[in-house]
C-alpha cells in the first residue's frame, strides 16, 4: 500500500488510535526504567519536579513513537504485524502522526528544561533525535546491525531520569543504560528469527534476512553471553543489593539457556515448532529486564 493510498483513505480516527500512534507498551517500559533510575539516583530529590521529568521521558517516548509510525508506514503496510495500525490501516493521516510526533518533542523537551535543567534536556532531546531520525530514518533500512545500534535510544531514560535528579550521570547511571543496551540485540533477534518473513517482504536488512537464520541464532547466544557481566556489575558496584545479585544470576543463567537452545533449535528456517525457543527468550527477556529494574527499585525504597 502506498503512503498516498495510506493518506487519501485516512479519516474516521478514534481516540485510541491517536494513542496507538504513541506505542504505549513501549512507553511504559521506557517510563518505568526512567523511575527506577531516578529512584536510584542519591538524594531525596523533589517529587513534583520528578514527576514532570518522568512525564517528560513518557512524552518523549509518546512523540518517538508517532515519528516512527510516521517514517515507516510504508513498511507497516507490507508487515502482517503492523498493517492494523492507525496508518497502514487507513484511519489516521502521515501528516497528523508527524505533527503529533513533532509537538510532543518540543512539549517534552520543553518540560524537561523547566523541571530538571540543560543535561537532562539535552539528553532527552537527543534520544528522540536517535530514534526517529537516526535509527529509524537511517540505520533500520541500511544495516543488519540497526537494533544494535539504535538500541541506544531505548537505553537512556534511566540516565536521563539521573541527570534530571542530580544533575550528572555517573557510572551506575549509566551502567543501567548499559543494560538495556545490550539486552536489546537478543531480545529483539528472537523476534526477528519468528517475524523474518515480514522483515524480508518490507525490505528491512533485519539479521535473519541479511545473514541467514544460523547466523542470527548464534548473535542471539553471544550477545546472551555478552549481556551477562554488565547486570551482574550492579552487585558489585552497590547499585543492587543481595535480592538484585540474586535476580541477576539466577535469572541471567536461564537467559543463556534459552539462548543456548535457540542456538541449538532450527528457529527461523520456517518451520513453526522450531520457533519455539525463539518466542520463549523473547517472552523471558522481557520479565527479566523488568524484574531486575523493578528489584534495584524496591531495594532503594526499602532502604530509603
């Protein structure tokens, strides 16, 4: 379907589509490790103003979200997964998303200088940049390693979140962000070895599409192994607590056996049974990273 297609049968737009626009499964996990990194940043910090910088970093994920639907409707119109949303499907215009989009990063930016200062603005202002244009403009259509590198803007709410509470980001700040860095490439090959064939007849250069599945299954499991020291460094660095080395070890021994299962598996070659361990690393990834952000979090609650 064409973006002139997709333009001319826009119309009809419900509220829940403009929210759609705003990819809010991703915004709430953008938003929740920006309060954990602002909950374990030191200092009491003050709450109202906190407020505005976490409600900041969710405007800003809003706004990411409708510049990217913008920029890639062309693909969401070919993918099976993504033909329903608000563009492919006919119901919201481009050019509405990319005004929504553009008035949510100024909005966003905006209130995060009057609530936190410069750094954290600053740092704000150029996640959006990295995600739409950056990664989504750019490094999602040129490059197989697109969600390597553009894993980047995913990762630095918590250190936003830092900075808009300390006005710097040290080691463990960005430790956090290192995190979810590097999870990002695993979690979302296991995605693309299920998804290849929409990946493949959108044009994007996605691993399995580029290298093969086997390929992808093995960056899958070093990328596993990789991602390995950087949440147990948080033990050792007194970021986390007991019950985090605990989560972190535990959880993360597991994380590489699955990944050493799809390694194992023919995941990706089209055949559905052997996806299996592909869905089960992409489904625990996701409780995973959640469950060690939210233990740092009720850690540093706990001890106040």
């Amino acid at each position: 379907m064409s973006n002139v297609a997709i333009e001319h049968q826009a119309g009809a737009a419900s509220a829940g589509d403009y929210i759609a626009l705003l990819k809010p499964r991703v915004m709430s996990l953008v938003v929740f490790t920006g309060l954990v990194g602002y909950v374990a940043a030191p200092g009491a910090g003050d709450w109202v103003l906190g407020f505005a910088a976490i409600l900041a970093i969710a405007i800003a994920a809003g706004a990411s979200g409708a510049l990217n639907m913008w920029f890639d409707s062309d693909i969401d119109a070919v993918m099976t997964r993504t033909q329903a949303r608000p563009i492919p499907a006919g119901r919201v215009a481009r050019e509405e998303a990319l005004m929504l989009g553009l008035t949510l990063s100024a909005l966003s930016v905006v209130t995060m200088v009057l609530a936190a200062g410069a750094l954290a603005a600053g740092l704000l202002a150029f996640t959006i940049f990295f995600y739409a244009v950056v990664y989504t403009m750019w490094l999602k259509r040129a490059t197989p390693q697109n969600i390597v590198i553009g894993g980047l803007a995913g990762a630095l709410p918590p250190a936003i979140a830092w900075a808009a509470k300390t006005g710097s980001v040290p080691l463990d700040g960005w430790l956090l962000v290192a995190i979810i860095f590097m999870w990002t490439p695993p979690h979302f090959w296991a995605l693309s070895l299920i998804q290849h064939r929409d990946y493949a007849d959108a044009k994007v250069p996605m691993l399995p599409v580029t290298h093969g599945p086997k390929s992808t299954r093995r960056h899958v499991f070093v990328y596993s192994i990789l991602l390995t020291p950087f949440v147990l460094a948080p033990a050792f660095t007194g970021l986390g607590g007991a019950a985090y080395a605990i989560t972190a070890a535990v959880g993360g021994a597991f994380f590489l056996f699955l990944a050493w299962r799809i390694l194992r598996s023919k995941a990706g070659e089209g055949i559905a049974a052997e996806d299996k361990p592909a869905r089960d690393l992409f489904g625990f990834s996701i409780l995973y990273l959640f469950a060690l952000f939210a233990v740092i979090l009720v850690e540093k609650v706990v001890a106040g």
